[in-house]
C-alpha cells in the first residue's frame, strides 16, 4: 500500500521503522507548517524552503542513526528549523560585520534571528481571540479546532471527517481566521 | 525611492486570498505557480506574506491555549465588576482586561465542550471568584542558543516560559555546519536525555 492511501497513523508508525517513503509522506504532510514558523521568523520564502529541507535532511540523519527516540512531529522540526535559521543569521551578521558590508539578504536572515516573533500576538490579543472563537457558531468552532488539532491533516481529510465540502471546510475556516485576525489586532486600550 | 506597493515588475501582485490560501495549504495550480514567481522580487508581497504566516503562528497557539482549557478555566474569575466612571485609568484598564480573560474563560468553555464532543451544561455551577492569575500561554524557549533572546521577548508579550535557563533546557552538540554526526539538536527525545 503506498504511504499516501494510509492513514497518518500507519505513516507514522512505519517512518518510526526507517521506511523513506513513509518518511517522504510524513514530511510532506508536515513541510508547510516547518516552513510557515520559518516564514513568520522573517525568512523569505526561498531560504524559508531551503532550509525546511536541512531540517528534514538532518531529522532523518538522526532518526537513521538511533538518536531520535520518538519523532515528535512537527515540534522537532519547528524547533530544528528555527535554531537552523538563528545559526545561519549569527554566521551572517558575523561575515557581514567582518567584511563591514551589509546586504539586504544578510538583514533578512538576521531579522529570523529575533526569538519569538514580536509580530506574534500578544497575551490580551491571545484572549480576545479566544473570547472571539466562543462567540461564533457551533461549526465554525468545530472546524477551527479539527484544522489545528490535526494540522498535518489535508483539508479534504478533514473536511471528510466533519462531513464537509473541501471548499466548504475551506471558507468556513477564512471566515474564522478573519474574525480571530480582527479579535488579535483590535486595542483593549 | 519607488513605493514597493506599487512594484509590479515582476507583474501583477497576487490576489488577497493568495496569501492566506497559501499559509493554510489552500493555494494550488497555476495560482500557486505564479504566486511563488512573483514573491521572490516583490517586498510587498513577502511582507504580507510574512505577516499572514505570522497569524498562522499565532492561530496555533489560540488552539493550544484552548486545549488547556480545565486549567485555564480553574485561573480565570468568572466575572467582572461594572465598569465604574469613576475608575482611574489604570484601574479601569485593569478591569477591561479582567471583562476579557472572563470571556476567553468562556469561549474555553465553549471550545472545550465542543472538543469534547459535549453540549455545554446550560445550567453551570458557580465557579468562585478568587484572586488568581490569567491564563497563560507558556512559549518554549528550548533553543539554547537563542534562550536569552527568546525569554525576554516572552516576557515581553506577557507570555510564561516553558523551560527557564537551566532548567529543561535540551543540550546540543554543537555548530550546524559540522554535518549530521554532531548535528546541534535541540534534541528534547534524545535517548540520552533524561
């Protein structure tokens, strides 16, 4: 049976064992989440991509070689990629400050070098959004929670398990964020 | 200096959609194609990029702090005094921050309930209102390198830290250049880690 026609489960359990394809498919399904925190870091899409991979590159490096005893996934990678892209800033503020040059490439990668994003909401912004989500309908709430419980899931997986349309799971969750984003972004004063 | 909202060298920007349909997978086709050919010399565009995987970031930690309702509801009081007029300023801040973290404790409630594929008991028993922290949303600050800088910023946000320095804290083997062998991990399920 191909990695793809299994369940997340079964892919798991079998990249678990050292099988590359069960490995590819497991990050497939997690990649945009890697490469979404790197892009929130201030990596450019490109570099955000480029070094995804080294972390994928380096997880099954270490998986192969015994070191990982659980793959806990995507926190691993999260955690792999971002001190990959911290490691690469301070290497290119340093060569930068040695050659006394500075390039637009260099302040990007030096801004992913900031820790948590100061762009992230805040604690109030946080509960605001939280206040928002009791507020909306019973479905809405129902797929927001299904999306990020389960973000390595694909929409249609999802939306088939609420019994949705994927187009369907996929406005309702617009329309959510759309109202969270405002909930984080609105002043308390 | 040209205004980058209005580059289009690399031809028309993407429509709004693009970018949040990008961030939660949605974006495919010729979309997605032309999407990532335009990023890659538009400003404009990888800022708002950015800025949409930014809320992604934050969406998930909506959903974590929603998860760790029971705890969170036990912290919050249940209600809110009146706004007085006659409040200071701080202090009436002080309650509209209060009037929030009561409605988060509800919307968790809520969530909560539906996470547990529950209808919410329509007659709650009183919680008592005790002077007790907010909830909190811990940020792990795992990444030795980056700790310092990653905990001032948490405090920053008014966010609490997972793992304190020298506390949980995940050793590592040292610079990623030196190729796989000694790969600088923060390897939390190391077999050697405690």
């Amino acid at each position: 049976m191909p990695p793809g026609a299994r369940s997340h489960d079964d892919i798991e359990a079998l990249a678990a064992t050292g099988d590359r394809e069960a490995w590819a498919a497991l990050v497939a399904r997690h990649d945009r989440r890697v490469v979404v925190t790197l892009l929130a870091r201030g990596l450019p899409l490109d570099r955000a991509r480029d070094v995804a991979q080294e972390t994928w590159a380096r997880l099954w490096e270490q998986h192969r070689g015994g070191k990982l005893e659980r793959l806990e996934l995507p926190g691993l990678a999260v955690r792999q990629a971002a001190f990959l892209a911290t490691d690469e800033a301070r290497r290119s503020t340093r060569i930068a400050r040695d050659t006394e040059a500075s390039t637009d490439a260099t302040e990007e990668v030096a801004d992913a070098a900031a820790g948590p994003d100061e762009r992230l909401a805040t604690r109030e912004g946080l509960a605001r959004a939280l206040a928002e989500l009791g507020r909306m309908p019973p479905r809405a709430r129902e797929v927001f929670v299904a999306v990020y419980e389960r973000p390595e899931a694909s929409h249609a997986e999802t939306a088939q398990r609420l019994g949705l349309s994927v187009q369907r799971l996929r406005q309702t969750l617009c329309e959510v964020r759309t109202r969270l984003r405002a909930a984080m972004e609105s002043d308390d004063g | 200096m040209a205004d980058p909202t209005n580059d289009t060298t690399h031809g028309e920007h993407p429509d709004d959609g693009a970018f949040e349909a990008f961030v939660i997978g949605a974006l495919e086709g010729d979309a997605a194609t032309y999407f990532e050919a335009h990023l890659p010399g538009c400003a404009a565009c990888a800022a708002r990029l950015r800025a949409e995987a930014a809320l992604e970031v934050s969406l998930h930690e909506v959903h974590a702090l929603a998860s760790s309702a029971p705890a969170a509801l036990a912290l919050v009081p249940p209600a809110a005094a009146p706004l007085a007029p006659a409040l200071s300023a701080p202090r009436a801040r002080h309650t509209r921050r209060i009037i929030v973290l009561a409605a988060a404790a509800l919307a968790i409630a809520a969530t909560v309930a539906l996470v547990a594929g529950r209808t919410p008991d329509p007659t709650p028993p009183p919680v008592v209102a005790t002077p007790r922290p907010p909830p909190i949303a811990p940020v792990m600050c795992e990444v030795l390198l980056e700790q310092a800088a990653c905990i001032e910023a948490a405090h920053r946000r008014g966010l609490v830290v997972a793992y304190p320095p020298g506390a949980g804290a995940p050793s590592f083997g040292g610079s990623p250049t030196r190729g796989p062998s000694s790969s600088p991990f923060p390897l939390a399920s190391r077999k050697e880690d405690p």
